[in-house]
C-alpha cells in the first residue's frame, strides 16, 4: 500500500476560501481490512478496484456500491467498512465545523454513496490536484488547491444529480419508500433515516411523491391506518381503544374523528352495521 497525504491545517493561505481543505490524499492498493470511525467531513472517490463493489456500514446500515464511486463522511455518522481487495482512492477532508455551512450549501444532501464515471474533465482536475499539492508551501498554491477540490466535488455531485433525476431511478426509489410504508404504517417511522437510505433529500423525495400518488405521504399512511382499522373493526373484538394504540394514533378521539370523516360513521357504528 502506498500513500501520500498533505495536512493543510496549517499552511498559509492568501485568500479566505470558503471551505478550506484541512487534509487532502491519495491511497493506492489499500489493504485496511476493519476500520470503523466517527467525527469525520471527507469526500473520498474510490476510483480503482479488483473488487466488484465496496461494502460500507453508515450507522448500522450495510451499503455494497459498485466502483468507482464516492461517499460522503459526516461528522455524526459511526461509519465503518471492510475492504475485500486493494483499492485506490482520493479524499478530500474538511474540519467537521464546516458541517452546517456545508449542509446550508446544499453539498451534504443525501445519498451519502453514489457511482461515478471518471470522465476526462474529472480526470483533469484530479491530476491537477496532485500537481499542486507538489507545490503547497508555494505562495497562492494553497488557495488553488481549496479551489480545485471544491471544482472537484462539485463535479461528482453533479454526476449524483444526474443520477438523482433519471426518470426510472426516481420511480423505484419512490415505490420502495410506498412499500416500506405499507409494510410499517403502525410504527413511528424515521423519516430521514427512510429517505436517506434510497438516496433523496427531503426536499427531493417530496417533490418527485406528487408525480406518482395522489396524496401526501402523511395522507397515505394516515389511510392505510384507517383501512387497517376497519379490518380490525370488522374482524376482531378488540375495543377502540386497544386499535388506537396498535395503529399508533394519538388518541381515540383523534381516530374516531378521522373515521367518520373518511367513512361517514363511527368505529363502534361501523361495528355494529357489520355485524347486522
């Protein structure tokens, strides 16, 4: 294994950058079986494999991407991951304080993986980086080298956008938060969790919803609850109350509210016109 890493901390800059790097390197043939860390704010662009696909676990979901590709380490993730044949890679690390600014800067939406195509302008720009970073201790090298990170990964998270945006991508991730839905409509559900793990930001995931279903998310758990509820009504004999707490309703007034105006009556009427 071969590596070269330039800590940028404290090198002097001319100009105030934006998000100035705090590390920047290079890892050829890595061998690193287990490591797991935390505290971390890194763009790493895993380019060359043996392997068919990296296996990251990003707090405590398992992810294989396909080479190359990149993800994104942040700060308030416990990220670990085993390396099953040498790979190379470029990272790019910023000091975790940059997190918010980041986050405002729209680079740190989700998804934190995503497979890249190592085009010639990419390529570019990456032998550029290690020519600088030959040069760090030179007057101005410093800020190009923040400058050309930044145009480094803005180009990654542009092919991620792309991505993001195919017709078909967007479609299956959408049907496959439907289905997880469908499958834990009575459980307290982890909205950013769900929509991190098939890669849409809030904002994404809420506009491309609309195209596919009729209502909102909150809406089409709220009837799949209610449908379960008539089943329930229908098919068991327990009280109203005992349905309130297994669909995870706030109260059964709020639940006998919600049924009558979805259904014109009330659970207990329902129950009872059934089983006339």
């Amino acid at each position: 294994m071969r590596l070269f890493a330039l800590n940028m901390k404290d090198l002097e800059r001319k100009f105030s950058s934006v998000f100035p790097l705090s590390r920047f390197g290079m890892v050829y043939s890595h061998r690193n079986q287990f490591t797991t860390f935390t505290n971390k704010l890194e763009f790493c662009l895993r380019y060359s494999s043996s392997a068919e696909y990296a296996v990251d676990i990003i707090d405590g979901k398992k992810y294989r991407t396909p080479y190359p590709h990149v993800i994104m380490k942040l700060p308030s993730f416990v990220h670990s991951y085993k390396i099953e044949a040498p790979r190379d890679a470029i990272y790019f690390q910023y000091s975790p304080d940059n997190e918010d600014a980041m986050r405002t800067a729209g680079l740190l939406d989700p998804p934190w993986l995503w497979q890249v195509e190592m085009t010639p302008e990419l390529n570019t720009l990456l032998h550029k980086m290690q020519e600088l970073s030959a040069h760090s201790y030179e007057a101005y090298v410093t800020d190009w080298l923040d400058i050309t990170a930044l145009q480094i990964v803005e180009k990654l998270l542009a092919q991620r956008e792309a991505h993001d945006t195919h017709p078909k991508y967007i479609e299956a991730g959408i049907r496959r938060i439907a289905s997880y839905f469908n499958l834990h409509f009575t459980e307290n559900i982890d909205m950013d969790a769900l929509l991190a793990a098939n890669g849409f930001s809030r904002r994404n995931f809420f506009r491309h919803w609309r195209k596919f279903y009729k209502t909102s998310p909150a809406e089409y758990i709220r009837e799949l609850k209610l449908q379960h509820a008539r089943t329930m009504l229908r098919e068991t004999n327990h009280p109203v109350y005992q349905i309130t707490s297994e669909l995870n309703f706030q109260n059964s007034h709020y639940l006998c509210n919600l049924f009558k105006k979805r259904f014109g009556i009330t659970p207990n009427q329902y129950r009872k016109q059934d089983n006339l």
